[in-house]
C-alpha cells in the first residue's frame, strides 16, 4: 500500500533524525 510506505519513509526518518540528534547530544 503507498500509504504504508510513506509512514514507513516518514518513521525511518524519524528515527534517524532522533538518533543522530542523540549521538550529536551525547558527544
């Protein structure tokens, strides 16, 4: 379904924003 990949785009995204905010706090 497209709608399902672009919720799945839209939380891979996410998570990597989220993680690289993470790293980018944690050093």
């Amino acid at each position: 379904d497209a709608f399902d990949e672009y919720v799945e785009r839209q939380l891979a995204s996410t998570r990597q924003m989220v993680a690289s905010e993470r790293s980018s706090q944690h050093s």
